[in-house]
C-alpha cells in the first residue's frame, strides 16, 4: 500500500484574521471590491502554498469562503429566497453578504449551528417557488488559487447534505422535491468544474454520519449511483464523512461512482470495522487520523497502531492520510504564538503544525522516515511529557468530584412552588423584559483593556474605566425602561475566555481564532488540567452594578457545557468529567453571588444543544451528563432565587425533554430569524417554566420596526401563556453599536407595552 497525505480543507479567514478586517472595512465603506478580492487571493494563496510545501497532492482548492460554503452553495444553485427579489439590485458581492446579513426590513437568511461543532452555518431555504439554476457568474467570482488543477482537488458540499441542512419555508412543502432539479444543477456545477481543467474532485457528505430515513437514502443512492458516468469525464472523486461513524450507511457507499471514501477513524474507531467491506469495492480509502476539530499534538506511536489496525489484512492501492474533517475548526498556526506556557505550547498542533504531521506521519507510514528523525523526536518527546506533567492533575478537583452526592442535583423545591415565590417577591410586570448580558464592546472599552494588559494604565484607572462604563450602561436601560438589568459586561474580552482567566486548568492563545460565523471568530481557551476556582470572578461587578441602581440587576455567568463546547479540552479524561469540574467552580460563583445579594442569575448555555451527539443512539449518554452539569451549577441556591439560562440558534426537537430536565426558572432562546416558529415546539411539548423568545436578530446590523417587533411578540403571545413569557433580544449585544441597540431595544419595549395594553 501507499500512504499519501491528504488534507479536507484549510482556516478561511487568514493567518491573523485578515479576511474578517477587510471585510468588515469593506461594509464600513473602508475598503473596496479591489481590496477585498486581493486580501481573499492573498488568504488562498498561502493555503495552496503550505499543503504544497507539506507534500499534499492534490491540495484542496474551494474549501474558502467569503462568508458560508453553505451560502456559496445556495448561490451556486440560485436557491436564494425570493423575499430578496424585489430589492435594488446591487454588485455580486453586496448581494450575496446582503442575504447573510438582511437589508432594512427584509430579513437575514437563517443560521444555525453545524453538526456538533460551534459553526454557524446560512440555511438554505426551499419555497414553493424555488427553481435550481446553475449560477456561472458567481462560479466566476469564486476564490481560487493559481497553479495546475491537475494537482488540486475542488471541494463542494454534497446535494444530500445540503437538502437535509435546508429548511422548508412553510410546513406544506416537501423540501426533497427539488431533489432531481438539484441534480441536474449539481451536474451542470460539476460538468463545468471539471471543464476547467480540475480532475479531482471532493464531495462532502457529513450527513452521512447521521441516522438517515428512506428519502435520504433513496437521494443518495440516486445521485452517487452513476454519478461518473453523468459527468462522462474522466475525474477522481472523494466522498467525504465525517464527525462521526457512518455506521448502518455504510450499506450505500458500498456500490457508488466515486473512487475513494473518507471516513474518520479518530473520533470514532468503530468506523474501522467498515473498511473490511469496503476493500471489496474501493481500490483507495481516505483515513482521518489527525484531529480536525482539537488542538492536541498527534500521538504518533498510538496513530500509526490505529492505521495498522485498520489496515490488517487488507489491501487498498492507495490510503490517504488526513485530519479527520477541514481544518477550519482549528487555529492557524503556533508560530504566532508568544505568551503560552512553553510546557503547555509543546503539546499542541494549529492547522500548521497538522499539515506538517501529515508529512511526518505519512513519511513513517511509508518507512521514508526514521525514528532518529528530529521530527519524529519531538513528537515522541511531546507525547510523553504530557503523561508525567505535573501541571495536569489537581488531588483536591479529584476528591471533591468524588464526594458528589444526588442532593448536589437538585433545587430547594420544583419550579411550581419556586415560581411562586419568585412572582410573590419581584412583582415583575406582565412580559417582563431583559436582554442577555452584553452590551456593545465599544472602541474605548477595548481599547482601555488592550491598555491594561499592556501596562499603559493601572489596576485602579482600568477599575475606574470600567465603573464608569457599567454606570453608563444602567443609565442607557433605566432610560428605556427595561424591568431586568444587566451591568453590560465592559470587564469580560469573552463570555468564555473571561471565566477561563480565573480558572485553574486553562491557558489562552493570542492568535488561536477560529470561524464561529462571517466574520465573527472566537479564540477558545485550552483546557490542558483540572479545573478549580480560585477566588470569585464576578461578585464585585455584580454588587457594584447592584448598589447603583433600585432594579434587580442580572448576575452573568457562563454554564459549564458552554465552557466546555467552547473550549480545546483535554482528551486525556472523559468530557464529562471536565464538564463536572467547571460545573462545581461554577456553582461557588453562583452562590457567591446570591450571597452578595444578587438574586437573579443568568447561566448561559449557549451550547448545550451544540454538542449533542449526530447518531442518536449516542445523544441520551450525554443529554444525561451535560444537563446534570447545568444542575450541579444551578442548584445550590434558595427557591427565591431565580436561575436564568439562555440557548444560542440551534435545533431543539431532540432535546426538549433534556432542556425541562435542566429546570432554569426562565430560558432565552434565539427565535426571531424562524419567525417565532420554534416557540410551537416549546407549546407541543408543554414546556412548563418561563420562556424568553428573541424578537431581535442581533445578528444583523439593522434596525426592526417597532411594527415588526410588535408582531413578533404578538405571535409569542398567541402562543405561550403570557404568565410565563418574557421579553428580550436574541442573543447578547456585544457586536452591535449603541446607535442601533438603543433603537431597537426602545422600539422593542414600546411594542411590550403596546402588547401589555391589548391584554
């Protein structure tokens, strides 16, 4: 057999997010078309470049975006919702970030989260109307790199993936009937790609690591059956899985025109068991072995028995070596990197340092490389200082978990007698309102922690800056009159980052962004040890927003599934185990909080639902843990107390039970892009606490009307017993600007009261 190194895809916004700032300069007028195209040539070039240098042929070309691959697609296809048409027609490119981001009162195209990972993906949206059509022009404003499509392998999303991701526009339309008009378009795509010289082609198929009814199956089948000999031209194509084992459908891989399937062997080992029967009708097999989705440094010994294993007694010509899935869920490189512990640094790999191990590996693979190689030296090296650090393992974090008893689990009493008391206490108003935490990161306030941090200022003025800037930010809601206030959160550079600064266990990168959504990139935090909380890490803020004004103010914190889900974890212990670690510093917080006086407290759990597992059989394992874990937080306080959390866009059907299981007095949710929709799930299944639908996308930049929003609440109130139902924006405000937030929070809590009067 012959090892080949092989790569899925590649980071799409730059080295040190070049693509987000050129973006974002270009919406500012900052910036023209010519700017932009030449920094995204730039971002492309150098991706082309380090799989070249790594020895990846053919590198893979297409996996970049301006904004969503999902999007391209629905460009590429022309299933562009028809609300758009009417609009002033703009160039190429302001059209297509107009459907990512709407346009006065036309609303954005819907995103929510890809798979189990924190990726916002634009979902598609299939009206009665909808007609696929081969889009070439903007095929012809795609970004590609120069150099011989001989050696390069163009990457599209899969037409299965890509109808089961979308969404039907209203419940009457079936969304796979477009199905054969899709396939002709995906055929005339194809046809055209290949036309232009490429000959290798990579097709992805992350649906497939799903559990698929007869439909799917029967698309499927469909399309890939006699796919090679539609396109009548002679080409290479990789089907690509991933996330997961693809278990029971391997049956429909088996049979196909393709020439090589990928399937993760990482993740999920069981999807070694598939390559016996595959060798009986593929010649080469493409094998994820490097994580695409975590940061650790390959155990290279260990890898390289797994690839044996799997290979025992079989016999493709050729295997391909790559990371499990795109590298795009990783940072770019290590080489930026400056103030992270040595010790900590040398155990990790960025989609840099991956590439290269590709190259190391396979060199082993292929006995091209030795043992004595310095490379491999230090991979060995690496791997086993990890085992024996002494920064890893906490003896009292081990003996607390431990001691955990069932009454850590639960509250005082249920959410019947506790909200009772809550109502006899605070005397809230019918919908009452509030927002999710964050106010607007402004240039000063950023700019005054880059101070900070740089010694430009000290502890005293920085505590100044950010007493002056919480008192602005009560003052701006008592203004508009909002019931529940937050103090804004001007100290925290990250909902995340901030509670890992102030935890033992955690180490930050400087560099390590990755994409959450456009030109949104977040920088999660390293999880390398135990977890524990040294002293408190929002108390004084808390108390201090508290004594300067007469509302309940809000305690902000962020739950520990989403610390959890948005962080590089460790992979040397169960997730759950960590997950119990941040729950119990968590919980001190919590009660450190009620202590102080605070007595309604937020616990985000933004990405509860985002790590639900993709087969089913593996969702109740972790649906039972990671809820135990919002529990263990939550539950130390008294009935009294009301315990917020919020949930970020996601998918809710197969966690509803989970999310009552929590049993948060009141929950937010993102609902406004589904138009209030997703509120008849929580209406079904009899949702019994007090719901928060968002009726403001804070996603986008403009502004609704106080008609829009009024209708919004309206359909909430048509639905959910107004007892229970509360009024906020979708999300958190941290990336709008105060123009816009006092805007639309003020349109937002004149259509509350113009609600109140008609009920």
């Amino acid at each position: 057999m012959k090892y080949i190194a092989s790569n899925l895809g590649m980071p799409r916004v730059g080295r040190k997010r070049e693509l987000k700032f050129i973006i974002e300069k270009y919406w500012r007028g900052e910036a023209s078309i010519s700017d932009l195209t030449s920094t995204a040539n730039e971002v492309v070039t150098l991706n082309n470049t380090l799989q070249v240098q790594a020895g990846i042929n053919p590198t893979t070309v297409n996996d970049f975006t301006l904004y969503d691959r999902m999007l391209d697609m629905c460009c590429l296809t022309g299933l562009i919702p028809s609300r758009f048409n009417n609009l002033n027609k703009l160039s190429f490119t302001d059209s297509y970030f107009r459907f990512a981001r709407g346009e006065g009162n036309v609303a954005a195209m819907e995103m929510t989260k890809w798979f189990d990972t924190n990726y916002h993906y634009i979902v598609p949206e299939i009206e009665e109307t909808s007609a696929p059509n081969f889009n070439r022009e903007f095929f012809e404003n795609q970004v590609l790199p120069d150099g011989d499509r001989n050696n390069q392998k163009f990457s599209i999303i899969g037409p299965l993936t890509f109808l089961t991701l979308a969404k039907a526009a209203n419940g009457s339309i079936n969304k796979y009937a477009i199905y054969f008009e899709l396939k002709k378009t995906y055929d005339e795509l194809l046809k055209y790609v290949l036309s232009l010289g490429y000959i290798n082609l990579q097709i992805e198929e992350p649906v497939l690591g799903t559990d698929l009814n007869d439909a799917q199956v029967t698309i499927f089948e469909d399309f890939y059956s006699n796919l090679k000999t539609r396109l009548d031209i002679p080409t290479n194509i990789l089907l690509a899985t991933y996330f997961g084992n693809v278990e029971d459908n391997i049956s429909i891989v088996k049979n196909i025109e393709v020439d090589c399937l990928h399937l993760d062997i990482f993740t999920d080992e069981s999807n070694i068991d598939n390559l016996s029967t595959l060798n009986e009708s593929y010649d080469s097999i493409s094998l994820g072995v490097i994580s695409g989705r975590n940061i650790w440094k390959i155990n290279l010994n260990e890898t390289i028995e797994i690839i044996n294993r799997a290979l025992h007694n079989l016999n493709f010509d050729t295997v391909f070596i790559a990371p499990t899935a795109s590298l795009q869920h990783v940072p770019y490189s290590l080489k930026l990197e400056e103030k992270m512990p040595t010790e900590v640094m040398n155990w990790l790999a960025f989609a840099e340092e991956k590439i290269l191990e590709l190259q190391v590996l396979v060199g082993r693979l292929n006995k091209e490389i030795s043992e004595e190689d310095e490379r491999v030296k230090s991979i060995l090296a690496a791997n086993t200082m990890r085992k024996s650090s002494t920064l890893v393992n906490d003896p009292s974090v081990a003996k607390r978990i431990s001691g955990l008893t069932n009454e850590d689990f639960e509250r005082q009493s249920e959410f019947a007698i506790r909200q009772k008391i809550q109502r006899a206490h605070f005397q809230f108003p019918k919908l009452p309102t509030t927002t999710i935490g964050s106010f607007p990161q402004t240039t000063e306030i950023r700019q005054a922690r880059a101070d900070f941090n740089a010694g430009k200022i000290n502890e005293a003025e920085y505590k100044n800056f950010i007493e002056k800037a919480i008192i602005e930010c009560i003052e701006k809601q008592e203004a508009l009159g909002i019931d529940v206030l937050v103090h804004g959160e001007p100290e925290r550079n990250d909902m995340v980052q901030y509670f890992g600064e102030l935890l033992s266990g955690f180490t930050f990168t400087s560099f390590g962004w990755v994409q959450s959504y456009g030109t949104r990139c977040v920088k999660p935090p390293v999880i390398y040890g135990d977890i524990k909380r040294p002293n408190p890490m929002t108390v004084e803020w808390a108390k201090f927003a508290q004594s300067n004004t007469n509302k309940i103010m809000k305690g902000m914190l962020t739950g520990p599934v989403t610390i959890l889900q948005w962080s590089f974890v460790r992979d040397d212990q169960p997730r759950s185990l960590t997950c119990n670690q941040i729950a119990l510093a968590m919980r001190d917080e919590v009660k450190d909080l009620e202590a102080a006086g605070i007595e309604v407290i937020q616990i985000d759990e933004a990405a509860i639902r985002e790590g639900l597992p993709i087969r089913k059989a593996k969702q109740p394992e972790y649906l039972k843990w990671s809820v135990d874990a919002f529990r263990l937080t939550a539950a130390g306080v008294n009935n009294q107390t009301q315990i917020h959390t919020h949930m970020c866009y996601s998918k809710f059907n197969d966690v509803m039970d989970s999310i009552t299981a929590m049993d948060a007095d009141v929950i937010s949710i993102e609902c406004s892009r589904s138009n209030m929709k997703l509120l008849n799930l929580f209406k079904e299944e009899k949702y019994p606490n007090e719901i928060g639908p968002g009726v403001w996308d804070i996603h986008s930049p403009r502004v609704p009307s106080l008609e829009e929003l009024e209708q919004l609440i309206q359909k909430a109130v048509d639905v959910i017993d107004i007892r229970n139902l509360w009024i906020n924006p979708d999300c958190g405000l941290k990336t709008r600007g105060w123009p816009e937030v006092e805007a639309t929070l003020s349109n937002m809590i004149q259509a509350t009261k113009n609600i109140r009067a008609k009920i």
